[in-house]
C-alpha cells in the first residue's frame, strides 16, 4: 500500500488551470441565509452530548505521513450533525434560491474517474500519481460524469464536485457549518473506543458490507459486491451508534480545519467509493487526508453541523 496521494486529486499542482485559487467564499459568492423558520434547520439534526473521548489511532495501519496516531483522549462540545451527507436535491435547492456557482463550474472542469467517462472525454489530462482520474471539462455537481450526464435519478445521493469554499457557502446559506475534525471523528465513532470503523474492527459483518468502498482489483475491476459502483444513497447500509449513516465509504467529506501536515489544504475525513485496501485504507474513523479548498472530485462531498444553541460552553463529562 503507497502513499501516493490518490485519494483526491489536487488541483492547482495535478493539473495547470486558469484562474486563482479561492481558499474562502468571495463576497460575490456569499449566499444570504435562507429564509425557513429557524426551526426547520435542525430538525433532523442528531444531538450529541460531547464530552471526552480517544480520537487518532496507534495502529500502524494507515499512512505515518498522515499523521493519524497517537490515539489521545480529546474533548469536545456538545454539537447538532446531519444524519447524511448533503445531497444532490439539497444542493439543487441552494443553487436555484441563491444562483450561487460552484468552483468546479468556474473553472470549467473536475476529476472524474476514467470508468464513467464517455470515450471522447478520456483524453483530458490525469494525474501521474493518480492516473485513474481524468480531468473533464463540464463536469459538475449536476453533471458528475461529465457532458451529458445528470444527477436526475440521484436525488438522494451525496453531492459531489464540491470544494471546500463551495461546502461553506451551502451551510452559510443553511445556517450550519462544516464539522471540526475533532467534531467529526467523535461522531464517527458512534460512542465506540478505539473502534477501527463505526460498527466495530471487522470491515465485514455477518458477511454484509457496511459500507461503500471499493471491491476487486483496483483500479479495473469492481465486483460491486457492496451493491454500488458509484455514490450510494445516503441512507444506505446501517447507521452507527448515533444514527448517523455512512461516516466512512461512499464520499470523503470536507471539515473546517486546516491540515497540519499541509497547510495550504483542508481536512477531509471518511473515505470514499474509490478506496481499497491495496493503496488506500483511509475508509477508518482515525483516518485522514486533505486536499486544497478550491479542489473538485467526483468522490468529495460533505455533511453540516451546528453549535448546540444551549449547551455550546460546556463540555459534557
């Protein structure tokens, strides 16, 4: 297993493109707040008590370079999350009320991986580290694969193509905000200790996957034994401990902070379709990556959170 960067690839450095990178919502892009009642916003929200628990790994499992370990007790605040990573009908609802433009549109191109591109796309320019994604002009949050692809029949699956600034100005809009990595692992973990994934240690149960990663030999063949190719659902498999569904698998998803060992990129956690176990096994709760926040790929996408209105000073014990 190498550490060679494939998880996301980065945009300003795997491919020359025009234009500045955007590291915060501009003020042309700063979506006001929707006008719902305050109410509406979290009430499908999942409550979290906070309190102490063991956030990183000692495990020489993952990449030392990502700097997973050491597994340290670590507090956090009560806060409300998603259940679900946003959709693609969420993210519809923010693009028709605002007009806002996503980073990929502007750019005027995203990484797609090269299995669900039409044939007349596959030459755009990929990676050398990564070389299973393509860059593809007009690939979006509305057109995933690319010209001609649409997300009309996934409404309910994760937003993709959305960078870290595009992650902001929706929950801007929606009154949330992106978790904190600290926020983020303790609700992935679900109210385990020290657990590999938020069911437990064994990636199988039952024989069942538990979540939306990559099987067979990658990059070529996936047997699909999970069910999917691509995104699934939001809902789909088992929630853990808190309610919550696919923390790990299906897309990685954006936090708020800063990565230490880049400092120029942004914290992504979780994981995605694309991961397997022959070079990427980042699909674990005290796994880490990052990538920069004007960055765009076909398996990135994000869940909201919000400070708990009455409990935000304390910590729970």
């Amino acid at each position: 297993m190498a550490d060679n960067g494939c998880c996301a690839p980065n945009r300003a450095e795997s491919v020359a493109a025009e234009g500045a990178a955007t590291e915060s919502v501009s003020l042309s892009q700063s979506p006001a707040r929707r006008s719902l009642d305050a109410d509406l916003d979290v009430a499908s929200m999942v409550e979290l008590d906070g309190g102490e628990f063991l956030m990183g790994t000692d495990e020489p499992i993952g990449f030392p370079s990502d700097r997973e370990g050491p597994a340290r007790r670590t507090a956090v605040a009560p806060f409300m999350i998603e259940p679900c990573a946003v959709t693609n009908a969420q993210f519809a609802d923010f693009v028709h009320e605002t007009g806002y433009v996503t980073d990929a549109e502007s750019y005027g191109w995203s990484f797609v991986f090269y299995q669900f591109i039409a044939p007349d796309l596959l030459a755009g320019a990929r990676p050398p580290q990564a070389p299973w994604w393509v860059s593809v002009e007009g690939a979006c949050w509305h057109a995933p694969h690319g010209p001609g692809s649409t997300t009309d029949d996934l409404s309910d699956h994760p937003v993709v193509h959305v960078s870290w600034a595009d992650a902001t100005a929706y929950c801007q809009w929606a009154g949330t905000r992106l978790p904190t990595e600290t926020e983020w692992e303790y609700a992935a973990r679900g109210g385990l200790e020290a657990k590999r994934y938020p069911w437990g240690d064994e990636l199988l149960t039952g024989g069942a996957w538990q979540c939306n990663i990559w099987q067979g030999r990658f990059p070529d063949l996936n047997t699909e034994d999970d069910g999917y190719l691509c995104t699934a659902p939001v809902t789909a498999y088992r929630p853990n401990g808190y309610g919550l569904h696919n923390m790990v698998g299906n897309t990685w998803e954006w936090c708020a902070d800063w990565f230490d060992v880049s400092p120029s990129s942004r914290v992504m956690k979780g994981g995605s379709y694309l991961c397997h176990d022959s070079y990427c096994n980042r699909y674990r709760v005290a796994a880490r990556t990052a990538n920069t926040p004007d960055s765009t790929t076909g398996n990135t996408g994000f869940r909201c959170v919000k400070t708990h209105p009455n409990k935000s000073t304390q910590l729970s014990s």
